[in-house]
C-alpha cells in the first residue's frame, strides 16, 4: 500500500472513530488499542468488568469494519 492511500486509509479511521462510535466505544477502544492500556487496569479505572470491555472493543471494531468496509485492504 503506497503512503497516499495509508493516509486516506487512517484519515477514514479517525473518522468513523469520532462519528461512528459512541463515546463509551471510542474511549475504551482508543484506551486498549491505541494508548496500549492494560484491560485490567481500564476495566478497574472504569469500574467494569474484562468481559464488558472485550465486548466494546468487539462492538466498536465491527461497527468500523462495517463503516469503512471496502476501504480496509485484504488480509493475509
């Protein structure tokens, strides 16, 4: 993939991030995969369980999967 189209790619992210997801979704998402925050430590932080923040960040990956859909490139 070429930098112009890796640029398009993570401008279209951080959009359906800030539109797409709600504010619990892109908190807990932007914690764990972004800012590498520990799922014990945020689910203590947040007063929740392992479980619930698996299933947010399953949630909100699915609802960017399903937003972006064509624009992600294959998997191998």
């Amino acid at each position: 993939m070429d930098r112009a189209r890796s640029r398009e790619l993570l401008s279209s992210l951080i959009t359906a991030i800030e539109r797409e997801l709600s504010p619990h979704q892109r908190e807990v998402l932007v914690a764990i995969a972004l800012n590498g925050v520990p799922i014990d430590v945020l689910a203590e932080r947040l007063n929740t369980t392992r479980g619930a923040l698996y299933k947010t960040v399953h949630d909100a990956r699915k609802k960017l999967r399903a937003h972006l859909g064509s624009d992600l490139p294959e998997r191998r």
